[in-house]
C-alpha cells in the first residue's frame, strides 16, 4: 500500500481508506484570477501522482479539486486594474464571472497537457455560499465563532487543537505567523475571517444572517470537501504555503463544525523555485505553461523534469534542467519507439511478454513508487529496465503498465514518430547508397531530410528516422543561457577594447534599435564593442540583433531563453564585457553626442567609482531624489546611463542577483562602489537623451509599487545603517 508523509501525524502513514477500496482526495485548487504558475502546477502533479498510484494498487479514487473564483478575487484589485490582463477584460466589459470562466478554462487546458487526470468534481466558491453560510451558523451557534459589525470571526482560543497540522502551537508563535494586516475588530489578533462585511461599493458579494459580505479565504474548502466527501475523508493535499494559515483554519472549522476529526492524511508539495528563489508574480519569475511552448518545450517535459525530485523537497526550475528533461524524455521515446518496430508496433505483437519478468519489475516498480511518492525513484527504476536484457515486447508491455503512474504518454509516440513515404523512401536510398559505400551522397541525402525537419539516427540494426520535436528546431540555430552562472566571466582578462556599451533588450524593438545604434554612431572609429543581452524577448529583437552583430563586427549578442533577473541580465554583461570601461546603457535613452570622451575623463579620477548624466541624492537613505540639475558628487548614479572602468568589478562585485526588478537597483549598485572608497560623479553635460520608459509605463500601478518596495527593502536591509557613506555625512564630517 501507499506509505506517504503526514504533515499532521509528522510520520510516514498508510493509506487504509476509511471505506475498503475507496479512497476520498481532495485537493486544494486554484484561485482563477490570473494563469496557474508551473509551481502551483507541480503541487496538482504531486496529487496526480498519488491517485494513479491508488488506481494501481485497485483502490477507486474520487477526486475533488475546487476552484476559487471571484467570490475570493480582491475588490481592490479588480478596481486599479492590477492585472494586465484583468484591466483589460474590465475594459472590455467582461464581469468578473467571464473573468474567472476564462482563467479556469486556462488552468483546465493546462492539467490536460500535462496529462494531469481531471478531478470527478471542480466545485467552484461562488456556487457554495450558502454551504458556507451554514457552516459558519452552526460554529457561532457552538461558540466558536462571533460576530462584529457583520464580519464574523473563528475565536482561535475556543480552539484548543489550533496549530497541530503547522506547529506553530505557542501563542507567540501563532501571532508572528498570522499574515495578515491588524483587524481591531477582532477580539484576538490571531482570529481569522469567516465572512466579511462588504465595503461600500463593492460588487461581489451575496446576502447573509450578518449582512451583505462575502466569505473568508479558509471556509470554502470546508464547505465543499465536506459536501462532497463526507464528514470524514482520506486526504487532502496542497503546497506547503497553504499549511499556515489555509489548511490550519479549515482544520478548526473544518473540526469545529463536525466534532470529529475529517482528514486522516494531509499532503503538502515543497516549493518550486525558479532561478533560485521562490516563484511569484512580483518576482518576475512566475512561468506559466504558454512560457515553457513559447520555446517549443514539450509540457511533459515538465512532467518528467518533476519527476527528478521528491514532491516533499524543493526543486529549482531552470530552462537548462527543463531542456536536459527534455533530452531525457526524446531518449526515453525513441527507446520504446524501437521497442515498439521490433514488437511490431504494439505491445501483442511478436514474442509474448515474459510473465516472470512482468511479475518482478512491476512489483519493484509499485514497491518504489508507494514509497513516499518515489517519482525519481521510479524514474530510475525505468532507465534501469530500458537498458536490461530484457524482450522488446517485455519492455514495451512493463512501460505501459509504468506508464499508467508516470502518465508520460509515452506510447503515443508511434503516432509522434510517424513519418511521411516520401521520407521513408529517401531513408531506404540512402542505406543502398551506404551498402554500396558511397557516403557522399549519403551524407547529402541524411542533410536534405534534416533541412526539411527530420532527424535520422543511425544504429547498428540499421537507420531509423523521425520528425524533429519543435524544440529540437528552435534550438538548433541559436545558443542560449538561462542564467548568469552559465556564462564565463572575462572580468579578469586583459582589456581588448577602450569601451565596452552594455546593453540588456527585452522586447521593444525600436527603443532597442535606437540606443544601440546611436550609440555606435557616436562611438565613431573608437575602439569599442557593444555586447547586449536578448534577455528572453519575443519578439523580433533576437533577430535584429543577431543581423546587426553579423553586419558590424564591433557587437556581440548573448541570447537568454526566459527574462532573467534584472541584475542577473547586467551581471551577463558585465561578465562578458572587455572594455577598459564599462558604460550601461538603458533602452529607454538615445545618444546624442560623444559620451566616451567625458566619460573617460571624468574617470581618470583614482578615487571615482560611477559617472553619468543622472545622479541621485538623499539626506537619510529614505528618499532618494534627482540631483536636481547639478553636476558633481552624487550619493547613487540612475541606470540611464551608468559607467565605471571594469577593472573596479574585481574589487565591488557584481549586482546583487536578488534584485530581480530593474528598480532601485542602481542605488544598491552604487553604494557597492561607495564603500569601496569611490565617489559617484554626475556630468549633466554627458549627451544622454531620455524617451518613454515603456517597461516601466506598461507595468499596472500596483504591480511597479510592489516590485520596487521589495528592492528598496532589499536595499535598506544592506545599507540602511550607513549614513556615513552620504555625500551630506563627508561634506560635515559626520
């Protein structure tokens, strides 16, 4: 039987279903106002799992996986617009009920490419209020909860067992981890939100015994688990960001309401991360599926890529482990595509599989994957029997019954594989050609088929070929990075030219177009290179790009295959960088003169970290502003225009990769030179023309208020204690 680990009883459990052979899962979906991220998607791979392992093991699975809708969607939110995509279906008159239809049909498309088997059930919120309403009744009428001002609150204290699933079961604890602003109704701060009064205006929001409002976050997956698995059921799964406070709140209402206790095992997914930090919309490193095909990925390369860690250990989402998944799947696929042409394309055909060996592997491979969720174990176990001894038609038939877990797809690969007569016919040419030892026109035959995108592999029982993947065609024209440790720093080679113009593009190809172009031009027949990053962009810019550094010898382009970091992005460039000095140039500017000279001059002071046109000033780290037109000591140097001799890199670093947003970024920068003893000097004479900062105006308010308080935080946290650094500290002596 499945043995797996309960966050509530902190062991390993087994899975003995409260009624024999049926097992009741419900699982903690998602919140419809915007697309499911590849994390989020990992947790729903985590319970996919677990249900096919079930259905191996005999055991019926009814499945349950909610959908939080607008009911949940802040009201504050959908007025500012704070989603690009929200703003503009409000625009088009969409409600807020189209909207959460179309992000739910989104999440559902996205489960189906990664074979994620569909819930029986995908109750939404809005259609539970009165379940809701209910529940929150009864528990004020046993005292667990009370009412203010039409809000209604879970009284914690009337709770004894509050904190079992988290651990946090000390008052001080419960205090620090409640995450949410002071309410001064509540009797307690630990106490959370059952239904909340509406606030005027408000559209969303249904009648109740308290009032006009709408529920708390926790109460919907009470109601509904409840409704549709009983009063006691088997687990309950999610990511380990719902334990405190979701999953902790709907423990006690959940145990409040019934009087028993209702889910047996809870099961929480660790999180994924994404270039080394948590994956979340304000850190810009929220990918979804159409990111991952948008480079012509396979989704179940994801699937696989999952596959490579325990569902409870965090695993860091690269592109480059995404494409290594990728590579591994394709060697996976053509093995049971060989498997299936010597088995005769299906698992009945040829020799009959051998019993004894059916019998072992798949009892090692039900063993492995009952172990706790042993995905990679299983994984492991898979290679092992595609590289055995074994039969073809043994192998063919144990991958379908593996398959029936790793839900891979992988016998849909003789209709992935097919390929056209025309292209068989060119194959069989060519193996005459080769018999006959005339390899040149092998050789030309075997390019002809690759230009029109097929791939012929060579083996000693013969030559087999396939159509390329799309990733295979996307990648094959073009290196790509997908992040700053991949590329090789120069940082300590001789300089090669007097300047180096740094450059990150991401889209917005005429501001692309403009700064490095002008910036050449002004360059004249000065030694320099222009090396810029294609930092992800979709649109034409790569190209562009990649045609100007074949014109013009003095550019390099480095491409990365997603948007990294901002800091991560820079940091590429200065790495790669070769100029005595180094000036960082922003796509929102134009040169409109020769920068180089007054650069260079004003760095030929020992004791200057910093040069450019836009300098910042600030009396105590809170508040920077422009150095209102001045030129001369500055306290940070704005990103517009931002130079420094690359020698100095060895000594202050690089930019801090924790600043993901292009925001406040600079100021840390700078103050990396300042404590190194270097002044940062602005010259209002340097000839720098500033345009429409089109990333920063096409971000919605909130979310440019939201990246750009996390740097400064960010900044504070390194530098806030150093005053002594400000120009205003030195010019008094302080």
């Amino acid at each position: 039987m499945l043995k797996i680990y309960n966050t509530l009883s902190k062991s390993m459990d087994e899975v003995a279903p409260i009624e024999e052979g049926i097992v009741k899962m419900y699982t903690c979906g998602p919140t419809v106002y915007r697309d499911a991220h590849i994390g989020n998607l990992r947790s729903y791979l985590m319970a996919d799992w677990i249900r096919r392992i079930l259905a191996a093991q005999g055991m019926s699975v009814t499945h349950i996986k909610n959908i939080t809708d607008v009911g949940h969607m802040r009201q504050e939110m959908l007025e500012r617009g704070e989603d690009k995509i929200i703003a503009a279906a409000i625009e088009e008159g969409k409600t807020p009920a189209e909207i959460a239809e179309f992000y739910t049909g989104r999440f559902r498309a996205d489960e189906d490419k990664l074979h994620i088997q569909p819930a029986h059930e995908f109750p939404k919120a809005t259609d539970h209020i009165q379940e809701m309403i209910e529940i929150v009744e009864k528990l004020e009428q046993k005292g667990y909860a009370y009412e203010v001002e039409g809000n209604v609150y879970f009284e914690v204290s009337r709770f004894p067992d509050y904190g079992k699933l988290s651990g946090n079961i000390h008052e001080a604890e419960l205090l620090e981890a409640v995450r949410v602003d002071a309410d001064p109704l509540k009797r307690d701060p630990r106490d959370f939100t059952l239904w909340k009064a509406a606030e005027p205006g408000r559209t969303v929001k249904w009648n109740s015994p308290w009032g006009e409002g709408f529920p708390g976050w926790h109460i919907e997956c009470s109601a509904m688990s409840i409704k549709y698995l009983g009063e006691e059921f088997d687990i309950h799964t999610g990511g380990v960001d719902n334990i405190f406070p979701h999953h902790e709140g709907e423990i006690a209402q959940s145990e409040g309401f019934t009087g028993e206790p209702v889910v047996r095992s809870w099961v929480h997914g660790q999180h994924l991360l994404a270039d080394g930090v948590k994956m979340a919309k304000s850190a810009g490193n929220s990918f979804i599926m159409s990111d991952l095909e948008a480079q012509g990925l396979d989704p179940m390369a994801f699937r696989y890529l999952c596959m490579t860690a325990r569902y409870n250990t965090r695993l860091n989402f690269t592109f480059t482990s995404l494409r290594a998944a990728q590579r591994g799947l394709q060697r996976l696929k053509n093995r049971v595509w060989e498997w299936m042409m010597e088995s005769e394309g299906s698992a009945v055909g040829g020799d009959a599989p051998d019993g004894g060996d059916m019998e072992e592997w798949g009892g090692r491979f039900l063993e492995t994957v009952s172990s706790n969720l042993d995905m990679p174990g299983a994984l492991a176990l898979t290679w092992k029997m595609a590289r055995s001894d074994l039969s073809a038609s043994t192998k063919l038939a144990l991958i379908e019954r593996f398959d029936e877990v790793l839900g891979l797809d992988l016998l849909s690969v003789g209709d992935e594989y097919e390929t056209s007569p025309e292209a068989l016919e060119q194959l069989l040419r060519r193996a005459r050609l080769r018999d006959m030892a005339e390899y040149d026109a092998a050789d030309q035959i075997r390019a002809a088929l690759e230009e029109v995108g097929y791939v012929v592999e060579d083996h000693a029982r013969g030559s087999r070929i396939r159509p390329k993947a799309n990733w295979e065609k996307m990648t094959e024209h073009r290196d790509v990075v997908s992040s700053a440790a991949e590329v090789p720093s120069l940082i300590e080679s001789d300089s090669a030219y007097a300047a180096t113009i740094g450059v990150v593009a991401c889209n917005y190809l005429d501001d692309v177009k403009r700064v490095v172009t002008s910036a050449l031009r002004w360059a004249g027949g000065r030694d320099v290179e222009a090396v810029v990053l294609d930092n992800g962009s979709t649109d034409s810019t790569g190209d562009w790009l990649d045609d100007l550094a074949a014109r013009d010898s003095r550019v390099r382009v480095i491409h990365a295959d997603h948007k990294l970091g901002e800091a991560a992005a820079k940091n590429i460039v200065i790495k790669q960088s070769l100029g005595r000095t180094v000036v960082m140039l922003d796509t929102s500017v134009e040169v409109a003169g020769d920068i180089l000279q007054p650069i260079d001059s004003l760095l030929d002071g020992e004791d200057v970290g910093v040069v450019g046109p836009f300098g910042l000033r600030t009396d105590n780290l809170h508040h920077f502003h422009d150095g209102e037109g001045e030129s001369g000591d500055m306290d940070a140097m704005q990103a517009y225009c931002f130079a420094f001799r690359r020698e100095e890199v060895g000594q202050v670093g690089l930019m801090r990769e924790s600043f993901r947003f292009y925001r406040n970024l600079d100021i840390d920068y700078s103050f990396h030179f300042k404590e190194r003893g270097k002044r940062i000097v602005a010259d209002q004479s340097i000839p720098i023309v500033q345009h429409e900062h089109r990333v920063w105006n096409e971000l919605a308010e909130g979310e440019r208020d939201e990246m750009s308080l996390k740097n400064y935080r960010r900044f504070l946290e390194k530098w806030g204690d150093r005053a002594d650094l400000l120009v205003s500290s030195q010019r008094t002596g302080s």
